[in-house]
C-alpha cells in the first residue's frame, strides 16, 4: 500500500500505529466501523467547520456522534461555527469527503478531539477513502497538538 501523508507524519513523529483499510467507497463512520470490526466508539471522523471571519477548525468526533455546533464554537472561543460546505473541502485541505485525515492537511488549523477518545486506541482517517490509522489517543494527541473538548451531543 502507498504510503499517505498521514503515515508519514506518524512515522517521523515516531509513533506506531495500525492501518485498516475497507472497500466501499465514502461511508458514513459507523459503516467504516461496521466493514473494519470496530466499536464506533473506536472510530472518529474528522469534520471541518468555519468561523468568522473564515477561521477554520478540525473536530474529531466518535462516528456515531453528531457534533453540537454551539459546543464546537465554544471549544474554539468563537460565537458561532458552521460545518465547512463539502465543495471547500478539497481545496482547503487536500482531503475529499470520506478520507479527510486529521493529520496531513494542507494547512494546520485548530484541532479539537472530543473528549471520549481519552484512554482509548482511537481510529481516524488515514488520508484517503479506504483507509483507516489506529494508534492510542496519546500519541495522536502529541502528534496533533490537538484540544480535547466535550463536542457532541448527548
């Protein structure tokens, strides 16, 4: 398998990690967790949203959560954030719809984890449809730099 920019990132920080891959295309969270076997509990999308004046932010959610708008916003000390629409996906961060990573974007932009993957070896996006990284939480904090937030809805 070719390498993503994602594995590549992980292996210079030096972090060991899993890949998982699944055929079927952009699936929701929970079909990725259902074709790799894994607790969606386990599996985290990542979502790009929009602030004002076009600040952006990555969140990374449990694949059968929705992301609380409101909760979003407050993590990020904004008002108010939106989902970034799907079209603007790909030329923000180098990522379409279904394999948009967490790691490798085109840009570092504010990234917020929700607070359930604490403790956990978490699955994410591995950069392309398809392709899923395992590692444990911690490491993918430290790689990330990322926030961890209460983000999803109850």
């Amino acid at each position: 398998m070719e390498k993503t920019n994602a594995m590549r990132i992980l292996e210079r920080a030096k972090i060991g990690y899993k890949v998982h891959t699944y055929e079927g295309g952009a699936l929701s969270g929970v079909e990725v967790a259902k074709a790799l076997g894994e607790d969606p509990a386990d599996v985290f999308k990542t979502l790009v949203a929009v602030g004002a004046p076009r600040r952006y932010y990555v969140f990374v959610i449990p694949a059968a959560a929705e992301l609380d708008l409101k909760k979003a916003a407050a993590a990020a000390g904004e008002k108010s954030v939106a989902m970034l629409p799907q079209k603007e996906l790909f030329p923000l961060t180098g990522y379409v719809h279904g394999g948009c990573s967490p790691f490798g974007m085109k840009k570092a932009f504010p990234t917020f984890f929700d607070g359930s993957a604490v403790g956990r070896t978490v699955c994410v996006s591995g950069g392309k449809v398809g392709v899923q990284i395992e590692a444990a939480f911690s490491d993918v904090q430290a790689a990330l730099g990322c926030t961890v937030a209460d983000l999803t809805r109850k």
